[in-house]
C-alpha cells in the first residue's frame, strides 16, 4: 500500500473518499498489477493527474487503464468507482470509436493532440446524451524514454457550445419568420427549422391564435382557425378547447401580454417538476385560444439554459403572431375599406346592364379596378339623355387611390349633371366649353380639394349633314386622353384637338368648344389613362396601340358598343396599376 500512503500525503486535489476508491480496487486483477509493481512513471502520472485540479485521466499500458481525478469522478455519475482501473473502451462503449483513435495515435507516434468544442457521446441519466469537450492528450515516458501512457485533461464546454447554437438558431428563426405573411407560414417555417436545428429537444407542435382574414363582406371580418390541415373541416361548436391543454405542464412565471407560453407534455415516468401547473389551469378556453404556445415532450429543464431558451423562442414567436395578425386586421380593413368604396363606385357608374338605350344611340361601359391595388380610385363615366335634346356623355379621372378621390368623384357627376341641366340653351343644347368652366369654379367654391382630368360631349343624333344621316359631336377637353373614332369603314382616327388644364388648377381657364360632324355608323370610344399608360413608356404610345385595337375591332356598323369595351380590355389589359373606366357610344 506504500504508493497510495504517497498519494495521500501529495494528492491534493483528491479526496478522502476518492483515495479510499483507488484502495479498494483489486489491482492485481488489472492489467497493471499491483500497486506496489508500479513503475516510478506511473506512480509520477498519477500523482500529477489526481493533484490537477481540472478534469485529467491517464490511460495506461496497451489495455488503456483508466485513471481519474477527484474532478472527472463528479460527473461520471454511477460508473464511478466501477470503471476505476478497468480498461477504458469497456468503460466508455459510446465514445471510445471517437476517442480511442486518437489515444492510440499519441501512444503509437507520441505526439500531443488537442481538440476545441469536439462532440462526444456520454451516457448518462440511462441515455447517450450530446456533450462537447474542449480536451488535449500527451505521451507519458519512462525513464527511458518509451511511452507508456497517455495524459488527459479536458473541459467541458457543452454549455458554451449550446449556448452559441442557440443564439444562432434564434438568429435563423428570426430571419426565416420575418418575412412570414400568415400564421401558417410562420408555423411550417418555425417547427421545420426547430425540429431540425434542435435535435435534442422533442419539439411537438407551435399552437397560435386564430388568423384575420380578408373580410368576406363590406364591413366584416372572419377568422379560421391556425392549426387547422388545409381541407380540414372545422370542429364542431362544443369541441372549442385547445387540444392538449390537460395534459401539458407549463410554469405559470411570465406569462402574460405579448409573451409566449412553453408547455410540455411529460413522459410516463416522469414527476411533475417542481412549481409547474397544468395549462388548462391558467385561464378560460378563450383564453388559451389567443396564446401562442410552443409544446415538447419530456423535460425542458435537461440543463439550466433550455427552459430560458425555449422561453426565449416561444416570446419570439409571440411577436411574430402579434405583427403577422396585426398585417392580417389591416389587409382585412383594407379589403372591406375597398369592397365598400368599389360597391359605391360602381352603383354609381352606368353598369353593362343599365347602359343607356336611346334612339339613333346605342352605349356600353366598364370599370375595372386596379389588380395591384387596395385602394379605390377616382375615375368614372356618366351618360344621360336631356329632354328634347342632345345625348350628353361624360368621362373624368380624379388624381389619388383612396376614399378621398373616390367622394370627389361622386361630388364631380352630381355638379356636372346640375350644371349641364341649369346651362342648357334654345333647343337644350348645352355648351360643353361653359359647363367645363363652370365646373372648374365649382370645384375651387365648394372646396371639393380634387385635381382631375375631365372629358364632356354632347351628340345631336340623328341630323342632316349634306343630305346623309349623321351626328354631330361636340365637346371640351380638360387634360383627358383624346377619345377615339371608329368610322362606319372600321378607320380608327384620334379625335385630338389638343387637351386644356385639368380641373382643380385655375377656376378662371377658359374652356374651348370643339365641334366634328360625324358619319352614321361611328363608334366614339372613351377612356380614361389607366387603359393606356404603362410604366416605361410613353403616354403617346399606349395611345397608338389603343387606337390600332380600336381599329382591330371591325367595320363601323358591325360593331356592338358592348362587344367593343370588351375587346380593347382584352387587347390592352391586365391593368394593374390604375383603374380603368371605358365608355362606347354608337351613333346612328
């Protein structure tokens, strides 16, 4: 015993009990004898690793005799003392195909190696686990210089390591969920990354309130439910709980406003940890139904940090929700917001249907919205016979996409058809010239805050023109694309005489009348912007293709207004960026 009577007046570091291990073991059933068989080296190497006060093993002779410190036998758990003197690939079965190797090299070649946060299987609490150590080898010689043994020290850096992973994978989430427009998105993307980039925790499912969706109706919103599988029928009125919420355990500190809740489902054997309570014991069914709750299975305390960051990632995700439904309740006013002002705008706009019918007259129309846009614009068109007179159309574009633009719209047909009654003259012909005047100055009284482009014309159908049936076709023209003539010979021409100010500029611009004697058979097409600007491009251009389309349409008197709205929006559509008002006139 006279080796370890040395080792208790040396050791240091070693504890009584961990000098009363060594004594205990029947070392001459080892590979390396009895103790008083030691070699000088040995008992040198030993002396060293149980006086290091961090953790350091030796690995002696061919079989790999395990030796440890007082700092090594702390975590071994239950195979200390059992494993002291045996031989190491015995001792370790787990790691020893990654660890053994490299043991063999510095005995073999005797040259040190050191390893930085390297993974190494450990088997503890009955499962193999993932640690990471940060460890280095080195040869131990005799006095001879033959090497007999290898000497370890290692730190375990698991917590590190986690922790370094865990503020990256808290990085990723918050990248790939940043971007996320809808709840289901949000939780495809957060369970694939997290069941993927965090293998050690068993990560069942991500619960979240129900999604806003775009309103249904004018004025309405919906909601359907989070969790729910696409195709999936809703549950039925009474089954409203969350399911699961009976079983899973959750600490009740922090919860609150804007923060998540980890729940856990515990395995069979396991105890309810200490301070946890049931989910469903914390609030009411509605309750639970507005949380976002990120539920595991088995213990989210395995080490000091998980608990914290699951916290972490369950508060992040709780964000998210509040942001993406926050998105989801302003796409939904939005959408009523526009269902609503599109519904009035069209009511007041001449429907295909309701296209006015007169003699020696026929009228079509179309509006159609913007594609790419929620908000409403201003554009619209009006047509209305007067008694015993003209046929009288009109057609304006208020600047703006929003219920601003779309109320001064409702403000300009109602003061341009007041107008047109209260200036017709001898044989109810107003001047189109006076009432776009009149108009101008009604906009700046009345404060009405619009800028718009703005078309009238007045038709006397059906006259005498040099002994043929005609019409004559007068108008002003305030900043409005030109309309076009489609001739009884299927010519498309552009009726430009050059356009004046918008409205909304000057109340004082003088207005000109412009007057063209127009064949039976004609089809006058007027449009507002949206149906011939693009970006890129020139206005003149998208004017052009407009009138070759028109042009594309057919001979004059086969011509069908209806058919002829239709066919220029086909030819020049989609229109994603502006509304589009069309308005077709067939005289005679």
């Amino acid at each position: 015993m006279e080796p370890f009577q040395s080792l208790r007046s040396s050791a240091g570091a070693a504890s009584p009990d961990l000098l009363a291990a060594y004594e205990r073991v029947d070392w001459a059933a080892t590979a390396v004898g009895p103790p008083a068989s030691w070699s000088p080296a040995l008992v040198v190497a030993l002396r060293l690793v149980l006086a290091t006060p961090i953790p350091s093993v030796l690995f002696w002779g061919e079989e790999r005799t395990y030796f440890y410190n007082e700092a090594i036998a702390d975590v071994l758990g239950d195979r200390h003392p059992l494993i002291l003197g045996q031989p190491a690939e015995a001792s370790f079965p787990e790691s020893w195909s990654q660890v053994g190797p490299l043991i063999t090299d510095v005995l073999e070649h005797g040259l040190p190696a050191r390893l930085e946060d390297a993974l190494v299987p450990v088997a503890r609490h009955g499962e193999v686990e993932d640690h990471w150590y940060s460890y280095a080898y080195s040869p131990v010689r005799d006095l001879d210089g033959t090497i007999v043994g290898v000497h370890g020290v290692s730190i375990e850096t698991t917590r590190q390591v986690l922790a370094q992973r865990r503020l990256q994978l808290l990085n990723a989430l918050g990248s790939a969920t940043s971007g996320a427009q809808s709840l289901l998105t949000l939780r495809v993307a957060a369970l694939g990354m997290l069941r993927t980039e965090l293998p050690s925790v068993d990560v069942v499912d991500l619960r979240m309130p129900a999604p806003v969706t775009e309103a249904a109706a004018p004025g309405t919103r919906t909601v359907v439910a989070a969790n729910r599988q696409a195709g999936e029928a809703p549950a039925a009125a009474e089954d409203t709980a969350v399911p699961g919420a009976d079983r899973w355990w959750t600490h009740p500190d922090g919860i609150g406003p804007g923060h998540g809740i980890v729940a856990w489902e515990p395995k069979e054997d396991q105890a309810r940890p200490p301070g946890a309570v049931r989910l469903s014991s914390l609030g009411s069914v509605a309750w639970l139904q507005e949380q976002t709750i990120l539920v595991c299975r088995g213990d989210v305390a395995a080490d000091d940090d998980l608990g914290p960051f699951l916290q972490v990632v369950a508060d992040s995700f709780a964000a998210a929700v509040i942001r993406i439904r926050g998105l989801q309740g302003e796409r939904a006013d939005a959408a009523s917001d526009r269902a609503l002002s599109l519904e009035l705008q069209t009511a007041m706009l001449a429907s295909r249907h309701d296209a006015r019918q007169l003699e020696g007259a026929r009228t079509a129309s179309r509006y159609v919205p913007a594609s790419a846009r929620q908000e409403v614009g201003g554009d619209w068109h009006d047509t209305f016979p007067l008694p015993d007179g003209p046929l009288v159309v009109t057609i304006g574009d208020v600047a703006g996409h929003d219920g601003r633009a779309a109320a001064a719209m409702g403000q300009l047909r109602s003061l341009v058809r007041g107008i047109v009654l209260a200036t017709a003259g001898a044989g109810g012909r107003p001047s189109p010239a006076r009432v776009t005047e009149l108009l101008d100055q009604a906009i700046d009284h009345f404060e009405v805050g619009a800028v718009a482009t703005f078309l009238l014309a007045e038709v006397s159908v059906l006259q005498q023109l040099d002994g043929d049936p005609g019409c004559m076709l007068r108008w002003a023209n305030a900043g409005h694309p030109p309309p076009v003539l489609l001739g009884p010979d299927g010519t498309a021409s552009l009726l430009d005489a050059g356009g004046e100010m918008l409205l909304g500029i000057d109340p004082d611009t003088p207005r000109t009348d412009l007057e063209v004697a127009v064949p039976a058979g004609s089809t006058v097409l007027l449009y507002t912007d949206g149906l011939v600007e693009r970006r890129g491009e020139l206005l003149d251009e998208g004017i052009e293709r407009l009138r070759a389309a028109v042009g594309d349409a057919g001979v004059g008197p086969d011509v069908d207004p209806d058919a002829l709205c239709d066919h220029v929006l086909t030819a020049l559509g989609p229109f994603e960026d502006d509304d589009v008002a069309v308005l077709a006139v067939r005289l005679g």
